[in-house]
C-alpha cells in the first residue's frame, strides 16, 4: 500500500461559538488524487485553511510525512511540500507572469528554479505566450492556471485546490479539470476541494463528501459516482 502523506484525524475548527467542522477524518496517500466534496458552507474551505496553517484548530490531530503539524505556520508546511492553490486564486496582481512562479519557489534555495518555470509553461503553454503580461490583466482562468502553475514552483508533495473551477466560463473549467489530471498524472499527489461533484469524483481515485462540517460517506471515487444519494444530492438526480 503506498504510504500515507497526510492523516487528518477528528478535525474540529470553531468560529466563535460555531462549530465549523465537526470531526473530521480522511487521508491523501501517495500518488492519489483525492476529491472532498460536498455544498458550499459543508466546511471544506475551512478544512483546508486548518490544515495548512491558516485557521486555528479546536481539536484533532494533522500528520504531514508521518508527522505531527498541527501549529505549524503556512510557510513552514510550503517548506515541507505541502502547497495549497487557495480559492480565489491569490495571484500577485501587480507582478509579471513570470514574476508569479518566482515568488512559488520563494521557500528554495536550489538552481533549478528557471529550468521549473518552463516545466510550468509546458503545463500552460498560454502564461508562456504571456510572461512578462502582468497577472491582473489577465481573466480569472488565467489566474487560476497561474496560481496553480506558482504553486507547483514549491515542488510540493501533496497539492491542495481549493475550488478550482469556482467562477469559470464552462470552457474554462474543462481546460481546468483537464491540467489538474494532467498535473496528476506527472506524479503529483492530488487534493481537490470541489463543488462540481460529478467532474471531481470522475478525476479522482477516491473521495469524501462533506455536509454541515462532518463527512458523512467516503471510499472509491467512481462508486460514489454511482452512488444514489450522491447523485440525489450533487448531481440533480
């Protein structure tokens, strides 16, 4: 079996007097591509911010590489490969193409980092046409590829996407879901946060679907697909 790279375990984050997420228990295991889905407001941005250091966590227990992270600042988990794609794509708006994917390796100190950035543009052939274009003229499929492209300048060992296809033209979200398999398929260990079920469970190998911050069913992703109350519930059957 191949190894586990995150455990999460009875994941509890409060908002004042509100419990935002109840529990929570799953695992991401090398060269998986897993999906956490459920509506908005279920508690998934949530998880991923306690997760990655950037919301405080009630209770649980968070293991990265086999060890414990829990209170670890955000910085400190990049370092360690863990690299999250945030919602709402968080370019520097005021920097080049270019300028963006430096600022992904920040946390290196290695000399590989230009030859990185064409390995990106081979990704996205469209920020390679646009280098030196500054990121926010650019439309917010753009900036979501770029975000995704900064994020793997980090070489991280699991990548986190928080609602990739939030807000995109229909064209836009195929061109998405398909460099997400693609980023897959090179050998990166995958967790996608998505509200679009259907397209999320069908990339994955396996899944977990959250409601009201607790996850109340997971397992392998294409019988979740068929799953009746799934797709009762996320796929309008």
């Amino acid at each position: 079996m191949a190894a586990t790279l995150l455990k999460v375990g009875g994941l509890r984050v409060a908002y004042g007097g509100i419990q935002a997420v109840k529990g929570v228990s799953f695992e991401v295991h090398e060269g998986e591509l897993v999906s956490l889905i459920g509506a908005n407001g279920a508690g998934k941005t949530t998880t991923l911010k306690a997760v990655t250091g950037l919301q405080p966590v009630a209770a649980g227990e968070i293991e990265f590489l086999g060890k414990p992270i829990k209170g670890q600042g955000p910085w400190d988990l990049v370092k360690q490969g863990l690299v999250m794609v945030p919602e709402g794509r968080g370019t520097f708006t005021r920097m080049t193409i270019t300028e963006n994917l430096q600022m992904g390796a920040f946390v290196r100190n290695d000399k590989e980092i230009d030859a990185d950035i064409e390995k990106v543009f081979a990704i996205f052939p469209r920020l390679k046409e646009r280098r030196n274009q500054l990121a926010g003229t650019m439309s917010g499929g753009e900036q979501q590829m770029l975000a995704m492209g900064r994020a793997l300048m980090a070489k991280p060992k699991v990548l986190l996407l928080d609602e990739p296809s939030m807000g995109l033209s229909p064209i836009m979200v195929d061109k998405i879901f398909e460099v997400v398999a693609d980023i897959h398929s090179r050998g990166t260990t995958v967790l996608l946060v998505e509200q679009n079920a259907s397209r999320a469970l069908q990339l994955a190998n396996r899944g977990y679907v959250m409601e009201s911050g607790e996850v109340t069913m997971d397992g392998d992703a294409k019988a979740l697909l068929d799953d009746p109350k799934v797709r009762a519930a996320y796929l309008g059957e």
